[in-house]
C-alpha cells in the first residue's frame, strides 16, 4: 500500500512540476507565480484536510480565485469593446474559459442534487392539474426584469399519429391571450381551458394537427399582463376549421369571451398561410454540412449529398 501511495504522489507531484514548468515558459511571470501559489494551497489542503480551522483556508482561496476572476473577466470585456480581444494573451483567455467551466459545473451539481430532487416530491403533493417544473440544465442569461426580458414556461406537444413522420404544415394559428396580471380568476379559467384543448389533442381520433406550441409568462411587470402565447400547425386550413368548429373546448373558450365570464381578457388572433415554399434543413452527423432538399418545398433527405452520411433526422416541428 505504501508503495502505490509513493508511485501516486510521484505521479502528482510530476504532473504539478510540468504544469508549472509550462505555464512559466508560456504564460507572464505572474500567472506563472500564482500558478505555484495555488499548487502549494491546494497540496496543503489535500495533506491537512478541512479539521479544525482549515475550511476558512478553503472560503479565503476559494474567494480569492473569485476576486481574480473578475478582475480578469473585466480585462476580457474592456478589450473586446476596444476591438482588442484578440491581442490579449491565449492564457488568460483560457484561465477564465477552465474558472467559469469550474463554476458551471459545480452549480449544476449543486442544482441537481437539491431542486431537481425535491422536483417530483412537490409534483407528488401539488393536485394532479398542477406541477412545478425546473430546468435540468442552466440556459444562457437572456437578462432580467431591468431588462424587460421575462422568463417563462414553454410546452410542447405532437400528435402519436405525427411523431417519426414528416409531414410539412400548411396552416398555422397563432393565439396571443393577454390578462391583467391581477386577474386570478381569469388565468385560472384560461388554464383550464387549455388542458381542455391539449386533452382533445391526445385523443386517437385527432386530425390534421403536426403540432401545438404554448409559451406562458406569468408576469410581464412593466405591462401589468400575463401573457399565452399559443401556435397550433395544421395539415390544411380545412383541418384547423374543422376542429373549431367541433372543440368543445373552443366553445366553451368563445362562450366565456362573449358571456363576461372573462373580465380582462385580451387576445390577437391570427391565421397563417405559407406565403412561398417551405425550406426544411437537417445535418450531416459525418461532415456537420446543412442537407436540404433540391426542389423547393421538399424535404430534406436522410443522406448528406457531399458524404454520404447520414442525417439526424429532425422533425419539421
């Protein structure tokens, strides 16, 4: 046992040794001396352990890697607005690309190992017509409330009878509901409306729908509304006519707009054709060229045209 300790610890400290001798042949003398700085903080840390008062050790590296990653994220951003970006050393580029990797990743385990455990124990206790609902994975910052960029909640939904085939839509409905951000009564009704509609979608005998898309902002604050924004695709207008004119959801949607039942609904409605030829793309795996079809309107084939490679197969919607 000794004798794979020392063989470990030799390896280490070898690797450590031609890490620093890399970063002081190729990086500036004070990267090159923080580098062993921090080679000496971590070894210390893994030899003492976090007994006793060594944690606040960890807290003060840890922060100060934070304040460093700043300030060099400032570097990185005074050079990119001065058109300067490219000037800039590739190591300090890189040490910013390895702490943000650090941080992502850390944050999603923390994610993962709290929020998304208690996800389905919440789903569990909430009635069966609600559900919270949180990201696997973190998405990129759109921006905030100061920003009037509002975070929402997207659905998704295809027929059984429409997955694995491709069939191009020509007919679109688009549906942007808006209610007074204090209108309880009126979000509720609306909601369930909606499970209504999507209930008719999922019945067997459902034609002509390729897919339906709903996006639900709560709370759009500087507008004082809660917005839903519905896109149905269809086959054909026919198709689309035919289930309105049949959906008990849809009279019951019509009947609270007429009846007053809804005091602060508002909504666009619009009906979309296809103005000229659908253009549908896929990618090669191989290659990773775009595959589209050669005739306008078509869609795209299974093979790459160049490598003969396989496409992925993407679904039109």
């Amino acid at each position: 046992r000794m004798v794979v300790l020392f063989v470990l610890a030799s390896a280490s400290a070898l690797a450590l040794l031609s890490a620093l001798l890399v970063a002081a042949s190729r990086c500036s003398p004070a990267f090159a001396a923080r580098a062993a700085g921090f080679q000496l903080a971590a070894a210390g840390l893994l030899c003492c352990g976090l007994g006793g008062r060594s944690w606040l050790t960890l807290v003060g590296f840890v922060a100060h890697l934070g304040g460093l990653a700043s300030r060099n994220r400032a570097r990185l951003r005074d050079a990119g607005n001065s058109g300067r970006f490219a000037d800039l050393p590739p190591h300090v580029i890189g040490a910013q690309a390895v702490w943000d990797r650090f941080r992502a990743t850390l944050g999603t385990s923390i994610w993962s190992l709290t929020v998304l455990q208690y996800r389905e124990l919440v789903n569990a206790w909430l009635p069966r017509e609600l559900r919270v609902f949180a990201t696997d994975s973190p998405f990129p910052n759109l921006g905030g409330p100061e920003e009037k960029t509002y975070l929402g909640v997207a659905a998704h939904f295809a027929p059984r009878t429409v997955k694995g085939k491709h069939r191009p839509p020509q007919y679109c409905v688009c549906n942007v509901g808006q209610i007074y951000s204090g209108a309880l009564a009126d979000m509720q009704q609306t909601m369930n409306t909606l499970i209504d509609v999507w209930s008719e979608f999922q019945a067997p005998e459902m034609k002509g729908l390729l897919a339906n898309l709903v996006a639900v902002f709560p709370d759009i604050t500087d507008q004082r509304v809660a917005k839903e924004i519905n896109l149905s695709f269809w086959e054909s207008a026919k198709d689309a006519h035919n289930w309105y004119v049949k959906s008990p959801g849809h009279k019951n949607a019509l009947f609270q707009h007429t009846s007053g039942r809804l005091k602060t609904f508002g909504n666009l409605l619009a009906s979309l054709e296809l103005a000229g030829p659908m253009q549908h793309r896929d990618r090669c795996r191989q290659c990773a060229r775009p595959v589209q079809s050669k005739e306008p309107g078509g869609l795209a084939p299974q093979n790459c045209g160049v490598c003969g490679g396989p496409t992925f197969r993407h679904p039109l919607l």
